[in-house]
C-alpha cells in the first residue's frame, strides 16, 4: 500500500512540476506565436525608425486605460484619458501610480494596443511598461509616456486604444532576489 501511495505521489509531483513549467513558459511561447502570426496587440518598441514626418492632414484620437491585475495594491491612470494626435508627432502623456498597501511593492505594467492591426502603427521611445517599477509603501510616483503614431498608419484607423494591465510582481522579484545562485559541483558516481 505503501508503494502506491509514494508512486501515486510521485506522478502528482511530476504533474505539478510540468504544470509549473508550462505556465512559466507560456509568456515566451506567447511572444513567439504573436510575432508569428502579427495578430498580437503590442505597439512597437522600435526606436530607430522615428518618422521625422507629421501628417498634417489627419488626426488620430488615442485613448488610454489601465486595468489592475487581480488584488495588486496599486492605483494607475493617466493624466490625460485621451489625446488628439498628429501621426508622426511625438506626444508625451504623464500616468500616476500609487501604492495604496502598507509595504514596499513592484509592479509591472503590460501594454495592448487596440485594434490589434493598428499596433504595429503606435511606437513608444519611453515608457514606464519597459522597465519594473518599485514603490514604497504609499508612494506616489509620476510616469512617462512617450509615443508617437507612424504616419503609415492606415486612414480606417482614427481612434486607437492604448491600454496598461499593472500587475504585483513583488513576490517574483523577491524568489530572484533571494535565490542564491547554484554551485555546480562536480560528483563522479559509480
């Protein structure tokens, strides 16, 4: 009886293990299938291909939204909730964040762009979804944006959607952080 419960065990773990492993590789598989097939709602992050030209003759309306993952403790909207644009213009739009916990917390913020086909069209130079962003408990902080619209945008697209989710990646920040790295010893079995 004993050893059907350790094998019965045993297949659980790998189960769990090989659960793990496909949510941890879900993201990159995700990145490789969007790039593959175009259909992935991410702007793009291009930055040596700035348009020094402005369309004058048209003008694009992009609004922004943010979302909150679950029950991260933060507070994250922009300024501005919409702008008028001038594709080839660049425009930079100030979001502000809070922490609204009682300790020190991480979050990241993801950016979508919709309609989907129009992603390819908004680029950011900078923005604050590049990078973490630590904040103290009940710290406020100011972020930017900066972005421009390609003038190849095509003129069925007048309105675009730029949209953040922030998520609290303290925890996952923290297992990096506290992981110590792995010593690789050298054991001769027979």
């Amino acid at each position: 009886m004993a050893t059907t419960h350790s094998k019965l065990l045993k297949k659980l773990l790998l189960v769990s293990l090989g659960m793990f492993g496909f949510a941890f590789a879900l993201v990159p598989l995700y990145d490789v299938f969007c790039e593959v097939t175009g259909l992935n709602g991410k702007p793009s992050l291009d930055q040596a291909s700035v348009s020094t030209e402005v369309d004058k003759s048209r003008v694009v309306d992009v609004g922004f939204i943010t979302h909150i993952q679950g029950l991260a403790p933060f507070e994250v909207s922009a300024n501005t909730q919409r702008v008028s644009v001038q594709p080839g213009a660049m425009h930079k739009v100030i979001f502000s964040a809070k922490n609204i916990s009682d300790t020190n917390r991480v979050m990241q913020a993801i950016p979508s762009v919709s309609p989907g086909l129009a992603a390819k069209y908004l680029h950011k130079i900078e923005c604050f979804c590049f990078n973490q962003q630590p904040l103290s408990a009940g710290e406020e902080a100011e972020l930017a944006l900066i972005f421009y619209v390609d003038t190849a945008l095509p003129y069925k697209f007048e309105e675009l959607t730029l949209s953040y989710t922030v998520f609290d990646i303290s925890e996952q920040v923290q297992q990096a952080v506290s992981t110590p790295p792995k010593e690789t010893v050298n054991e001769t079995r027979i």
